[in-house]
C-alpha cells in the first residue's frame, strides 16, 4: 500500500473520530432503562385529570367512585378512557433522556424539543400533590415524542403511542353508553310511536314473563322482547351532535319523536327519544330531560319500531316449569304422567308412552306458530269457531309448589274448535283470544291414548326370523333363511332372489321397524287408505311358529306410506318409512 493511500485512510479515520465524539458530547440521549418518569403517581388516589390543548381545556374529576367531565361540559365521563391514560402513565419509562448539563448546550431548548407550544398539557391532581406533563414535539424518525415533568430539568424520550391515550376534543372522554340496562331496574316498557301510545308491556313478578297490557291484556313474546332488549345493551352513542337546550327539536325528529321508549319501575323512569334517521343509518336521539343530542345506529332500535302482533307470543304455552301431566278430553278421556325416571306413562289404560312421540308431543306444544284470528270473543261469539263445544281439551299441569295448592299447578287448558280449510281453531281456556293453527300441527296433538302407543311393532329381532311370505295381486312366493345373509325360494314357490346381503338388511329393518305415526285403527278403514286383498303383504315367519303381517297401502306423505298391522288381535293402520318400504319392493321378491 503507498503512503498516499494510507494517510488517505488517516484522514477518514480521523474524521470518523471527531462525528463519533461530538455525537456523544452533544446529541446523545442517555439510555434510561427501568426506571419510571412518575414512580409517585398512584391512579387509584387520583382525583382530576386536566388536558390543555391550545385553547381547550378538557377536564375530569372523581366523583362518588366515577368519572364525571366539568370542562367543556358537564357530563358523565368514559371512565375506562381516563383510567387507560394514568395506567399508561404510571408504567411509563423513557426509551432516553436528555438531562440537565446536556440540555445547558441547546440555546433554544423549548423551541427544539416542542415546548415552547407544546402538543398538550397533562395536569394530574393526586391527594396533596401535583403532576404537570407537558408533551413536546416529535422526534426525527416520528416513532417518539419528547415529554417534559414540569420542575424536574431533565427532558425524557417516550414511545408516541401515548398521544393515543390524549384526548383530541371534548367528545373524546364523553361516556358513549346512551343506555346501561345492566345497572337499570325496570318491570316496565311502554313504547310510543309519534306521540301516540303504541304498546306497554309488563313483566310478571311470578314468573318473570312479559305480558302486554295495552292496547289489550295479552301474553307477550319473552323472545323478541328478551332480543329487543339484547340489542340496546351495546347501545353507544357515535356522535355528539348538539348540547344547546335550544336546539330545533323538530328539525331532528323529536318533536314529537318518531320513537320513545320509557323505562320504568315505581316512580323510577327513563324515557329515550328516538328522531329521524340520517343517510349513515344514524338515527338522532336524547334522553328526556337532557339537552344532548346525539346519534346512535338505528339497527339497534328496529325491533321497537314493528307492529303490536309482532310483540305478541307467537306460541299456545310458554314453560316456566316442566309438564308432570297432561289431560286430554278427546275421542277418549285419558291422561299421560311424568314418571320418577323420566318417562311417560299413559292412565288409565297404564301402558308407556313412545318417548318419541312425547317428544314431538311436547314440542308441538310449545314450538306450534299461532294465528291471530280475534283478539276479544265473548261466550256468544265461541260457537263461530266451534268452541262452544269443543272436540278437545289439554290441560296442561306441572308439579304443585305444594299439596295444598293444587290450582297453582296449572299452566294452560287448550280447548280445540272447529276446522276450517287448512286450519283449527283454539283457544287458551285464560284467554278471550281466538287463535288458529294448521291443520298439519294440529295432527301432532294426540286425541286418543292409542295414538302415543309404542311405535315398535314387534317384540323379536331379526334372529328369529326362519322365513317369509310376500303377496301381491293374488299370487304368493315364499322364502326361506337358511343361515345369516343365505336365503332361498321355498319349494313350490316361484321369485327370484336378486342379492341376498341387501335382502337380510331388509329384514333386519322389518324386524326392528316403528311406525312414524299411528293413524287408526279397525279393519273398517282399510280401504281409505289403499289397502285392498291386492296390496302388497309381506308376512315374517318365526321359528317360533307365530307370524307377523304388513300390508301396504297408499302413500302418506313424501316420507311415508300407509300400512296395516294385526297386534294383539286388533288391526291398526299406521305411517310406515318409505325407505325400508323402498327396500321391500328392491329386495324382496315381490311379483
């Protein structure tokens, strides 16, 4: 290397030098890890937070264990804002400092550092003492800010993520809730449509239900209400739009609202007003007695705003206790009870009920939609709707709260009309309204004890089965089971057998069949419903010797055909599964 090259290289060196070293005397910032810029501030003894902001003073003070703005204005403050800010505070630690002998080489310190019009000012209150804060200007790479504790020399180096817990207007620490229903005691909701009573509602202290009591006494729908009230808990405000008493009430559609909702329990009462809605699907509104005007989301208010029957239960019974017994005064006078193990048992012919068909029963109950057909009739006004002497009854009792209070076991007496069309009139024996349901729900309501009956036909299993006999249209074929999935056509018999595996499941499910539903019973009937000497008849033979017959008939529904059985002697027609019948026509060797 020639020594032009290496004083050359001397020189950078050198040069490197000097920036590294007035670096380090005049523009270091001193590292100050784990230590905090306020150790002394405790946010729990903390009684105001001031924020000046050039002209604005935004103000919160302490009161009664909460948060409550005095500057701009006096109102509830969002205490969770204000409590982020003095956590942020207290963990506060500088990612560097500039102390005081550093800071005696900087002529114009107030200028260069942001203070001398500083972003904002902090004014913390804490039992006898004072904190003063005042937020400087950005550092070069924007990332940082400089940040200042008045009566203390050094200037400290903080994350700008802080700027984030300042408030920017008067708004910012407003308490955005416009309803807390979590601390509001209420039993009572009256709803009024432009200045006109539209809907009260109450909730019954005995059974927390609600019920309407204007414009008529009727049984309310807990769902919808319970909804209703679900969508106003997020309720917040999006925008503070005025605080001026004298602001043009009209001209926001409160005066008369479009909407009110009154809350109320005793004397205890808040009413919410709801106005027009703007082109951000923002609706305005206030709460009585206060002069804010703000928007909220009007998705939230919609379910107040439908029509009285959407208010109504939709539904014949609503369960604030489990069924123990139901009476039925029908074809046949019987009842179903609620045994210790859960099941049901049917009196006084005392055979269970199929769980199943309880099931549906119960569910159809309480799931079955309502029509609205006449909301007061009187005695006169029954046999209209064949309720003067109705074709059914169900009363419905749960478990009395004890032995001396029988009547309180009630939950509701259906009493059952007439059919007109597609539909069937009925009636709560409680009510003076009339109601319909369809002529399909209805099926679901047992009339007769035999129609809750065991929907198991047979009482053997596919094991037993040594052979069958299939007729149709005057000719018979018989097979034989040999052994598991081998079959074979009986001597003197003609079929054919087109695979035996599927033919075993097909028998496998005869055996083990249900009915979907019981339809009648007596041989009398047969006809109306396609059962003919021609049907189709398939008949299990046991190695027992007994024997067990189904014959198909028309079909019932998409789902389901029409069959007849013999058990114990007596001839039932019932919905059989179209599948399995599916099955027998694919598998058996039917003519």
């Amino acid at each position: 290397m020639n020594s032009r090259a290496t004083w050359r290289w001397l020189l950078v060196a050198a040069v490197l030098s000097i920036a590294v070293f007035v670096h380090h005397r005049f523009f270091r910032k001193t590292p100050v890890a784990a230590i905090k810029i306020l150790p002394n501030l405790k946010p729990a003894a903390v009684s105001s937070v001031q924020v000046q902001l050039g002209q604005l003073e935004i103000r919160a003070d302490r009161t009664n264990g909460g948060w409550v703005l005095t500057r701009p204005i006096s109102y509830p403050a969002e205490a969770l804002s204000i409590e982020m800010l003095l956590k942020k505070l207290k963990d506060l630690s500088p990612a560097a400092s500039i102390d005081a002998a550093e800071l005696k080489s900087h002529s114009k310190a107030d200028e260069e550092f942001g203070f001398a019009s500083p972003f904002a000012a902090v004014l913390i209150e804490q039992e006898t003492n004072r904190v003063h804060l005042l937020l400087g200007g950005r550092t070069a790479p924007g990332d940082q800010i400089y940040l200042q504790v008045v009566g203390v020399d050094s200037i400290y180096v903080v994350d700008i993520n802080l700027l984030k817990l300042i408030p920017r207007s008067g708004d910012d620490w407003r308490d955005a809730s416009f309803l807390d229903l979590r601390s509001l005691a209420f039993n009572r909701i009256a709803i009024t449509n432009n200045g006109k009573l539209f809907i009260t509602l109450e909730r019954d202290p005995a059974n927390e239900l609600w019920r309407m009591v204007n414009p008529s006494v009727l049984r309310a729908d807990a769902t919808k209400i319970g909804q209703a009230l679900e969508n106003l808990k997020p309720l917040r405000v999006s925008r503070f739009v005025s605080d001026d008493p004298k602001s043009d009430l009209e001209g926001f559609g409160l005066q008369p609202p479009d909407l009110e909702l009154a809350f109320s329990q005793g004397t205890n009462l808040v009413l919410l007003q709801f106005g027009k809605t703007n082109e951000t699907n923002q609706v305005f509104a206030r709460r009585y007695g206060q002069s804010t005007i703000v928007t909220v989301p009007s998705e939230f208010i919609a379910p107040w705003r439908t029509p009285v029957n959407d208010f109504r239960d939709p539904y014949l019974v609503a369960l604030t206790r489990p069924i123990e017994s139901i009476e039925v005064r029908g074809q046949e006078s019987f009842s179903v009870r609620r045994q210790e193990n859960g099941a049901w048992q049917v009196l006084p012919q005392n055979f269970a009920a199929d769980a199943g068909l309880m099931k549906d029963f119960l569910a159809a109950l309480t799931t079955v939609r309502i029509e609205f057909v006449q909301d007061v009739v009187t005695e006169a006004g029954l046999p209209a709707y064949g309720l003067s002497s109705p074709s059914c009854r169900y009363l419905l009792q749960a478990k009395p709260d004890n032995a001396a209070a029988a009547s309180n076991s009630v939950i509701a007496e259906l009493v059952i009309g007439s059919q007109k069309l597609n539909r069937v009139y009925v009636r709560r024996a409680d009510e003076n309204s009339v109601y319909a349901i369809s002529t399909n729900d209805f099926a679901r309501f047992p009339a007769a004890s035999w129609q809750l009956r065991d929907r198991r036909l047979w009482s053997f299993n596919d094991e037993d089965i040594a052979g069958a006999t299939i007729r149709k249209d005057g000719k018979a074929c018989q097979i034989v089971r040999k052994e598991r999935f081998k079959w074979s056509i009986a001597v003197g018999s003609q079929g054919i057998i087109k695979d035996e595996i599927p033919l075993e499941e097909t028998m496998r499910g005869l055996a083990q069949v249900k009915a979907a539903a019981w339809v009648g019973r007596g041989a009398q009937e047969r006809a109306r419903y396609g059962l003919t000497d021609a049907s189709l008849q398939v008949t299990l033979d046991l190695k027992n010797g007994e024997k067990a017959t189904v014959q198909f008939g028309s079909e019932a529904s998409p789902v389901t055909v029409y069959a007849g059985v013999t058990l114990e002697g007596e001839f039932w027609i019932i919905e059989f599964p179209w599948l399995l019948f599916r099955d027998v026509i694919n598998y058996l060797p039917v003519s």
